[in-house]
C-alpha cells in the first residue's frame, strides 16, 4: 500500500524563505495514492449523516467534490473574496502580514445541515476557522474537519478542538 508521506512533496523556500511547502501535485498524480487520500479523507465520516463537504480555495477544492460524491452528500465552496457570483457572506482572517477572506453563497446551507470541512493542509488554522465561522453564520452545524496534511508543530488543531480533527499525514517540525 502507497505511503502518503512518500508522494508528498516538501519544497524548501517556496512561495518565500522559510517556508516548507508541502506539494500534492504528486500525490495528485498518482492513482493509488489519489485514491488512498480520498478514502482516508472520507473513512471517518462515513456514518456521520454529512450532508454538504466544504472545500476553501484553491486546494480544498481537488478533494471536497469526491469526498462528496463518496458520502453521498453535496459539496459548498468557500472562496476568496469577489470570485463568487451571488450574494455571499465573509470572514476575514489574520495572515502573518494583514489580512485575507473567504465567502460562500449565502444560501448555500440550510439551517440544520451537517457539513464536513475539507482542505489539504492544516497549518495555524485560520483559514478553516473562518470557514467554520461562515458555516455556523448560515446555521449550519460543523461536524468535523478532514485534512490531508497536518502541521502537527502549529496549533491549528488546538483552535479546532473539541471537535473532531482528521488528518492522513501529520509533519511534527518544520524540516
Ligand atoms: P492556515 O490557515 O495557517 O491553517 O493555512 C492553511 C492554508 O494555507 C491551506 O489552505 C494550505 O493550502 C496553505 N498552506 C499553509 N502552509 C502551507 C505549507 N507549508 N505548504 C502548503 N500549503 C500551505
């Protein structure tokens, strides 16, 4: 069976010094770990009455439809801000320097709903944070969270918890 760890790509000093950055093109492109990432994504959740996986741009957005289509539930996009067509709702989220967005349909979740959240790295989590957040705005109920990658030495899943935190790789520092 296909190691995840081993399709993952780290490359140093990218988008800026300092930063690891953990590539998934090529897990992405190889068919036995697609499908392993997409069938760990989906395991735990399986009984859990999901009925809408939320992806936050850009790379939530490769796993959210078939960790969808596997549940049997619909799929929700959170996207940076001005990109969606109809009426949206926002949250903003700190960056190291500033500030950025996401914003989803305001009608895309009916009060009531159990969504998943699905992106490929968990990191400060501030990011799914403000999706969580936007989640909660439009009544919906946030079951869990899947990620492929965690950054295990940030504390991102301390922000998420009590709430279940799924991840199929955890890097435990930085290197
Ligand atoms: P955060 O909001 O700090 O949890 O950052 C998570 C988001 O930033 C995810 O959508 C990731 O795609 C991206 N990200 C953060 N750090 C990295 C990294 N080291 N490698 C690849 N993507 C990252």
């Amino acid at each position: 069976m296909v190691e995840l760890s081993n399709v993952i790509r780290n490359i140093p000093d990218w988008p800026k010094p300092g930063i690891q950055f953990k590539d998934i093109t090529t897990l992405l492109s190889n068919a036995e770990a697609l499908g392993a990432c997409i069938q760990g994504l989906t395991a735990p959740w399986k009984d859990k009455g999901v009925d809408l996986v939320l992806g936050t741009e850009a790379r939530g957005f490769l796993f959210a439809p078939a960790v969808a289509v596997a549940l049997g539930a619909g799929c929700v996009l959170a996207r940076k801000p001005g990109k969606l067509p109809g009426s949206s709702i926002r949250e903003e989220y700190a960056l190291e320097y500033g500030t950025d967005g996401l914003e989803v349909h305001d009608d895309c979740i009916r009060p009531g709903q159990n969504v998943l959240l699905v992106d490929d790295l968990l990191a400060t989590g501030g990011t799914i944070l403000a999706a969580s957040n936007l989640v909660r705005r439009l009544g919906g109920n946030v079951v869990g969270y899947s990620f492929v990658i965690e950054l295990g030495f940030l504390p991102g899943r301390s922000r998420l918890e009590p709430l279940p935190v799924h991840s199929l790789v955890t890097y435990s520092s930085e290197n």
